[in-house]
C-alpha cells in the first residue's frame, strides 16, 4: 500500500475542516484490480459455458493520534468495477485506546470480523469468486443477495452499525455490534432512513463475537463462536436467533480448520425447517505458492423459506473446491480453482449440480 500524508494545499481545499483537525492525519490508498476466467458447466438450459469478468476496489484509510493517547481514522473501499451498483462498501470511522475500539459506520459488524472457518488460498475455494459463475437458482447461500462469506451466521452483514472490540487480553477478543433497522434488500446503510415499522425486516438487531489466538508447542490456534438476535416486524415470520462455532490449527504451512452454524427458523414460518451449515478445509502455503481444498455442507430441511434458501425449495447444497496460487511478483498473484457442486432440492423439485473452473490474475497495490 502507498502511504501519502495530506498536504497543506490540499487542507485549503479541504475548507470545511479546520486544519489542525486533519494536518496530523495519515491517509493510506491501496486496492486491486482482478481479472477473471471462467469455465463452467451445469444443469441450466442454453447454458454459455465461459465468460470473462473483472473486479476492483480502492481502499483510503486515514489514521491519527490525539495528545491524550486517543487513536483515531476512517476507512472508505470504493466499489470500482464497471458494473457496481454501489460506490463504496465500507464507509466507517473508529476510535481507539487501552480500553478497546469503536466502529461507527457501515463496515463487517463483530461477529463476522472475529469469525473462524475454513481456511482458504488465492481465489478462495468456497468463499471465493466461483460462486460467480453458479446459476442463481442453484447457488447454496443463506440469503437471496450475496454478501460476505454466506454460509456465516445469519446477521447484518454490513448495514449501519455501532461496534465495540475489547483489548485482546491471554489471547482473547470480544465484540458486539446493535443495528436499529435491517432491511434484507440492502439498503439499510448509508444516508438511508427508515421511517416505517413494516419497511424494515428486522429490529434491534444485536450481534456478539468472540476470538481465542494463541500457540501451544509451536501449534497456532484460531476459535471463534458468534451469537447473533433480533426482533422480526412480521406477526408470522420469526426472530433472528442464529449462533455459529469455528477454529483452525496451523503448523509449518499447514492450515486445517472449519466451522458450523445453525440458523435455527430465523425469519420462517412456524413450520419451517431448521437451516444448518458446516465446512471445513485445509491449505498449505510454502513461500510464493499454496494450495486448498474446502467442502461446504448447507441443509435447508425439507422447505425453505423466502428470505432463507436461494429458491425457497430446501433440500441441500454440497460444493467441494480445490485452489491453488502463485505469488509471481510483489502485488501480482495468479491462482486458480475447480469447485463442484450439488444442489439436491426436497421433494420432487428438481436436482442440479455443476462444475466451475476459473483463473484468476490480480494486481493489488
């Protein structure tokens, strides 16, 4: 990352902020720029079979340090593919002290920051870009819009939130995030208001997050559980009460680990089916290059619900992805992944799988 400290010119211009508020400032500009090729196969009708797509985000951080100890900044990731909808994906600032840091904005929220699951490589295996190239209809995620690494906990995922952190103390973390209003077609962050009761899907949602990290005999150790609560505007859909579990151990290159979350009936009917999901995975990663392999296992139950299952059909969703990456020069990094997939629906809809290859070149500064 290029570190660039602000510039008295550029305070002048900054008028609406008085000068000693900012000259002290530290800003950092980084991002990527990836390219993507992809190779697919699957059960859809009048199928293409590969496509070429592109991402890119820039990155601003800005750091300070008061007189009295207080640390402080923001961080902006502008969203600069050509077709993002959205201009910016995290939007937050921080303060921060012996006593821990606060969060105030639009950014992951405690239980996802502090999350452990499977580890990954390059383009990431489960949580990576191959899901890109899976038909909606068969993609196993917990929501009908993509977020973050889904087969998560179901929670907030970015919108406006308030997050506290402890101090790390004998290697432990804790955090807890409080959103007002959750709207599941994301548009609860940002300059967005909600006025109405019955706008919003969700109320007073809390979220709690807790990271053990720490080595024992040269073996490193990552756990982690979050627990996550809130309060359905539906007469007839449930609470949010969704908790989630997750380590890995490391030794010498190696990185074994996985993790399980149960979604329980949150946002279903009374006759909905229990949502369930595990994965697990393994990486070992030697100087410039490393490998993966992770499986994830999401269950539906025997129907699904609007907001919970892709298609409202149940059933299951099963993906096992191989990776692998190169590190060819400082910031550029080739990698590559085969994922496969099942999506086996209940009842007598109709199963799908398919298969996706991809090769990924990205630049990151």
């Amino acid at each position: 990352m290029k570190k660039v400290l602000l510039a008295t010119t550029a305070l002048i211009a900054a008028s609406a902020f008085a000068a000693p508020a900012r000259a002290e400032m530290e800003v950092t500009v980084g991002g990527f720029t990836a390219f993507q090729a992809g190779f697919f196969d699957n059960d859809a009708a009048n199928q293409t079979g590969r496509d070429f797509k592109s991402e890119s985000q820039i990155v601003v951080h800005a750091d300070g340090k008061a007189d009295n100890g207080l640390e402080y900044g923001a961080k902006v990731t502008l969203m600069t593919s050509t077709s993002d909808s959205y201009n910016s994906l995290n939007n937050s600032i921080y303060l921060a002290g012996a006593w821990g840091r606060v969060v105030l904005g639009d950014e992951l929220a405690a239980g996802r920051t502090l999350a452990v699951f499977a580890p990954t490589v390059g383009a990431g295996q489960i949580n990576g870009s191959a899901d890109d190239f899976i038909t909606e209809d068969d993609r196993g995620h917990l929501l009908n819009d993509r977020g973050d690494a889904t087969f998560l906990a179901l929670d907030s995922i970015r919108d406006t939130n308030i997050t506290y952190f402890t101090p790390k103390f004998a290697g432990f973390q804790a955090g807890v995030s409080y959103v007002p209003e959750i709207k599941w077609d994301n548009t609860t962050h940002g300059e967005s208001v909600t006025f109405l009761n019955n706008d919003s899907t969700l109320q007073d949602a809390l979220q709690f997050g807790l990271r053990y990290t720490g080595e024992f005999m040269g073996v490193g150790v990552k756990v982690s559980g979050q627990y996550n609560t809130a309060d359905s505007t539906s007469t007839t859909l449930k609470d949010l009460n969704t908790w989630g579990v997750g380590t890995q151990l490391s030794y010498k290159g190696f990185t074994f680990g996985g993790g399980y979350d149960d979604q329980g009936k949150s946002l279903g009917l009374s006759t909905s089916s229990k949502i369930r999901s595990w994965n697990v995975g393994a990486t070992y990663e030697n100087g410039p290059w490393g490998v993966g392999i992770s499986y994830l296992d999401t269950d539906f139950g025997t129907n699904g619900t609007g907001n919970l299952g892709n298609d409202g059909a149940g059933g299951k969703y099963t993906e096992v992805a191989f990776g692998a990456t190169y590190k060819v020069a400082p910031g550029l990094t080739t990698s590559a992944d085969v994922s496969f997939y099942n999506r086996d629906r209940a009842g007598a809809a109709v199963d799908t799988d398919g298969t996706v290859a991809l090769i990924d070149v990205t630049a990151a500064f």
